[in-house]
C-alpha cells in the first residue's frame, strides 16, 4: 500500500513554503478515493505533528533571509547607482594659485616603459595637452615619436582621424586648458 503526498511547492509556485498551505490538502487529494485501506481522507496525512513544526520554522527562516537577502542586494545597487551621480568631497582650501601658473607644474601622462626606447611610450594623444607638463624631453625627437597612435594607426592602416577615434576608445585621454591671461 501506499499513498500519494502533494509535496511539489516550486511548480505550484507556492511561496513562502509553508507547511500549512501542505497540510490544507495533506487527506484531500482531488483525485483519490478512499478505499478498503483507508477508510476515510484523512488517513492520507503525510506530516507528523513535529514535521509540521519544523517545516514551519524552515518556512520562515527562508522568508526572512529572502527579505534580508533582497534588502543587502538593493542597498547594493543603490549605493553603486548613487556613487554614479555624487561628487566626492575636497578637503583643504583653495589658495587662489592657477594651475597653470606655477612654475613648475607637472602632470600624469599615461606612459609605458620599455627597454627599447630611451623614454617612456605615451599611452594617451597628446595633441590636447601642453607639452610643459611632460616630466621628460628628448632633444632629438618630438613627443609624438613615443605616441603609440602612430603605431596603432600603422597597425591597423587607418587614418588621422579614424586612428585617433579609435586610440581614444581604447587608451585614456588627457586635455588640459591652460589660464587664458587677462
């Protein structure tokens, strides 16, 4: 003998998973007909009183963590959102000194050491940016012979303005604008 249990909660999309919404048809199977072994709808019941009790405490430790889960995951995403649209905040004082008319100011430029070359290789177009800035000089070659937009125009056989639309997709991009003097 045997006797058939409904114990199928995630095609009959039952969420939270509750022991009641089990035991509301635990002996009230549509389909069965009690028989000589049986003799009423309620023998067909499946869970123990104890079984019950812990199906219900699994129940609503699942529902709490899914909350808790969901809650972690969105405070997540706003938080990374939110970063997208705030500025940060400066510290110290603005002293009233352009950048551009200190004596000797210095930048980052995006460079790339190797060993065959003399100086570093430029991983940005320097054609926005005031030479000044450049930590190095080479006095037998201008910057643009370190530029690598002349080896990936070269490479990939584009042109000046192909090449550049390019390299600015792929390598960084530094502009400077320089006080204009009153």
């Amino acid at each position: 003998m045997y006797s058939f249990c409904n114990q199928d909660m995630l095609l009959s999309k039952k969420f939270p998973p509750f022991p009641y919404q089990q035991c509301r048809k635990q002996g009230y199977e549509e389909d069965y007909e009690p028989g000589e072994q049986c003799e009423k709808k309620r023998d067909l019941t499946w869970m123990t009183e104890e079984q019950t009790k812990v199906a219900l405490v699994f129940g609503w430790f699942l529902t709490v963590m899914t909350v808790l889960s969901s809650l972690y995951l969105l405070r997540i995403i706003w938080k990374t959102i939110q970063g997208y649209f705030q500025a940060q905040d400066f510290t110290g004082d603005d002293q009233g000194i352009p950048f551009s008319s200190v004596n000797f100011i210095t930048t980052y430029i995006p460079q790339v050491a190797s060993s065959e070359f003399s100086y570093p290789l430029l991983a940005c177009s320097i054609d926005e940016i005031d030479t000044t800035l450049m930590t190095w000089t080479d006095p037998h070659k201008p910057y643009s012979f370190y530029s690598l937009l002349n080896d990936a125009q070269g490479i990939l056989g584009l042109d000046d303005d192909s090449a550049k639309k390019a390299f600015n997709r792929v390598f960084d991009r530094v502009k400077h604008w320089p006080q204009v003097k009153e």
